[in-house]
C-alpha cells in the first residue's frame, strides 16, 4: 500500500506520509537500539524546546528555526527528526496511539472484548500520566489554536486504524472494516478522549478517575438500552394503567 507521498506501508491500512518513515516501527512496537534511543533523546528534547515556544509565542507564531536554536539543534538537524513543524504535535499522537495497539494486542486470548477495552484504556491512562505535565501542555496548545489543532489530528485516522487493525488480529476472520471490529475500536477510543477530556476540563482530579467514571456512565447507557423489550413495554403499560386509575379514583371523589 502506498500513501500520498508513495511511501510503501507492510501494515494494511496505514498510509505513512513523507517524513514518517520510523512511524512503522512506532505502531509495530519495534524494539529499539542504542542510537533509536539516542534519537528519542533528541526528539524528546526537540518536542520539550517546542511546547515551552508555543504556549509563550503561539503555535502559528512560532517557526522550525526557533525551535531548532531552542532545542540546541540546527534547523538541517530538525528536519531529520520530523518533516514539518505540524509532525511535533502529530507523534504524540502516534505514540498515544502505539501504547493502545500494544494493550490491544497483549491481551490474553481468553478476555472478553470488554476485559481487552479496559485493559487499553488502563495503558492509555498510564501513557499519559508519565509525562503528564506534557499532555496537559499538548492538548491546551492544540485546544487554543485551530492549527495547532489539525495539526495534533492529523494523524488521527491512523490511530484508528491500527486500533482496528489490533482488534481484528484478535479474531480469527475478521478484517479491519468489519463492523464489530470498527465498533470495538470507536468505543475504546470514545472512552480514551471522555476520561482525557473529564480530566483536562477538571470534572476528575486525576486520569484514573476519570476513566473509571467514563466506563461507569457506558455501563448506565448499555445498561439501559440493552433492558429486554418486553419489559420496557411492561413498564411502560403499568404506567400507563396507574395513570388511568389515578384519574379514575379523582373522578369518583368528585
């Protein structure tokens, strides 16, 4: 498969756009030698210089050559770290991403589809709680600029094919566009973007609180909504016949 720069990807369903070459290794969990790790060292530090710049300047405000002098770093040294200033924001996202697929995909066979959903949520509420200061800093700084935004998104399509693509792997013939594979990714990451924003928006003090309220309210939802027919309908008429008799006790009494 090849994306729009022609890149050619062995994963299906993931299209790698110039300067993301290493993103494959990132979703397969590729392990990682001595000079990847020096490099994540650099690209941490990069990312670090890069934040500090835009919650001070702004996202638009900022450009590639304040972040490489920031960050002690040529702007010829930036680019073999990442493509465009966009892709700063977007490997965080890439990396979240990595950590669900991970989750997903070393989950004991004998789970349950909703043992293997909270198990991916846990990983997500732990990824994000090691550098925590960080993704409270991402997601003001893509909350606050429409750019910055789209460019924190932009790799989200992607995410969520490789969640697709995790939970398809645990089936024996199923695909990434099935319709329960779709539905099992959509949810996980439903549940993953309401405990970070309950979290960010200060509804919970912490992550983990956060995600065990947010799998509380989809159990109220399921809960309600999967109620057999015939006993909503059941419901539904004792209420109806209380009605009548309530109003049929008011007339006697006049």
């Amino acid at each position: 498969m090849r994306g729009t720069s022609g890149v050619r990807s062995n994963q299906p369903g993931i299209d790698l756009m110039h300067g993301d070459d290493d993103w494959r290794g990132i979703f397969n969990g590729a392990k990682k030698d001595l000079k990847s790790r020096k490099q994540e060292l650099v690209r941490n530090a990069i990312l670090d210089a890069a934040i500090a710049l835009f919650e001070k300047k702004g996202f638009d405000q900022t450009d590639v050559a304040e972040v490489a002098e920031a960050a002690g770093i040529s702007k010829r040294s930036f680019f073999r770290y990442f493509a465009t200033k966009d892709d700063l924001l977007a490997r965080s996202v890439i990396e979240y991403g990595a950590v669900l697929v991970a989750a997903i995909r070393s989950a004991p066979r004998e789970s349950t589809d909703l043992e293997v959903i909270h198990r991916t949520l846990l990983a997500g509420v732990h990824y994000n709680e090691r550098p925590e200061a960080r993704a409270r800093q991402l997601i003001a700084i893509s909350t606050s600029h429409p750019t910055a935004r789209q460019a924190y998104l932009s790799r989200k399509h992607l995410v969520e094919d490789a969640v697709a693509e995790a939970f398809a792997s645990r089936a024996r013939s199923a695909g990434r566009d099935d319709l329960r594979v779709r539905l099992l990714a959509g949810i996980t990451l439903a549940l993953m973007n309401a405990t970070i924003g309950a979290w960010f928006l200060g509804e919970e003090k912490t992550l983990e609180a956060a995600a065990k309220h947010a799998e509380a309210e989809l159990q109220k939802i399921a809960a309600v909504n999967t109620a057999p027919l015939h006993s909503k309908k059941k419901a539904m008429q004792g209420a109806a016949e209380r009605g009548i008799a309530a109003r049929s006790s008011d007339q006697s009494r006049e």
